[in-house]
C-alpha cells in the first residue's frame, strides 16, 4: 500500500524569490522566475544546505545553535492566505518579498494547515516534502512597517494560521513560475493518544 496518496489539488505556482541573506532586522528577497533545485535547496538562497544551526523554533528540542537536518530551505506560501492577511492589515496587497518567502502558490484550499510530510510535486517530478507550519515572526513585522509603517505591527496576530509551510527537497529539479503543484497527502489517520 502507497505511504503517500495522489489528490485532485494543485497550486499553481504564482511567484518564485529567495533571501540572499539572513538578517535578524528585515528581510531582503529577490524574485525570479525559475528555481533550479538541488537536495540543499536553492543554492543563492540564505536557508541553502542540508543542515543548518537549530533556533528558536526547536529549543524545547535542541540546544541553540545545534547542527541539525535542514527541514526549512524553502517557505511555502498560499496566494489566498497571504490576500486574507493583507486585507486583516488594511493592505492593498502582500508583497511576497516582505515574507522571505520562496515559492507562493495558489488553489490548495486551507494551504497552512496540509499535513506535515505531505508532497508537492511538479510536471517534471521536482518534488518538496512539507515540513510543518511556519509560524509569524518579528522579522517580517519589522519589514513590512519599514516599507509600510501602521500595518506591520499587526502582522503576527494577522497571519496567525495563514503563514504557510517550511519545506525541504525530496527530488531534484526545477520550478518554474505557471507549474503547477501536485499535493500527495500520507496515508495515515491524525494522531489521537486515547
């Protein structure tokens, strides 16, 4: 029996961009129109590798600064989610270079909460393994009031359940902006401890 199952959803990808460098003040990203990918990522993105430092996100689990597998070198965002928070932050729009993100896609209903080791999976057989959700940072609340000062401040509580997925690279390959996303889901039930 298949792990994981083949579903009637695709995104379509929308925008492609990456940060060329991480800061802990704003976010800086550059858009293109398409991503060669190797098993580290995007190699001209700052969240390239295998591995990475461990930070905030897993100190319950890792001392910081701990060396661990890499399940964050792409961000993953919904076009629609990203449209809702705009409108929570009374913005005409989200600028995807604002989020840091890498790749947005649009058409996958409730984007932010598929399950974790999920798929997405292009025409060409690139395939991404979603790792969870990605929570709302500071960083991004920095950014956006510097190029928008009133409305970034409520960035976090706006975003909250909308901030899509981290990801990483399961099969090699390319992205290209019009490709559409196949999302296989796993075959398992959610987790109950009763």
């Amino acid at each position: 029996m298949p792990a994981l199952v083949p579903t009637d959803y695709y995104g379509k990808i929308t925008w492609l961009g990456f940060m060329p460098v991480l800061s802990d003040r704003t976010i800086t990203s550059e858009g293109v129109t398409e991503m060669p990918l190797d098993l580290n990522g995007f190699e001209k993105d700052a969240h390239y590798g295998r591995t990475r430092p461990s930070c905030s996100r897993v100190t319950l689990q890792h001392p910081k600064n701990t060396e661990i597998a890499n399940v964050r070198q792409l961000s993953i965002l919904s076009a629609e989610e990203m449209a809702a928070i705009a409108m929570k932050l009374d913005l005409e729009e989200l600028d995807p270079l604002w989020l840091g993100a890498t790749v947005v896609v649009s058409g996958i209903p409730d984007f932010t909460h598929i399950p974790p080791s999920s798929r997405l999976q292009a025409p060409n057989g690139t395939t991404l393994i979603v790792d969870m959700v990605n929570q709302p940072c500071n960083i991004v609340s920095m950014t956006i009031e510097q190029d928008k000062p009133g409305h970034g401040k409520k960035f976090r509580q706006a975003a909250q359940g909308r901030r899509g997925v981290t990801a990483w690279v399961e099969r090699e390959g390319g992205l290209k902006i019009g490709d559409l996303l196949r999302l296989h889901v796993p075959q398992q039930r959610a987790w109950s401890p009763d």
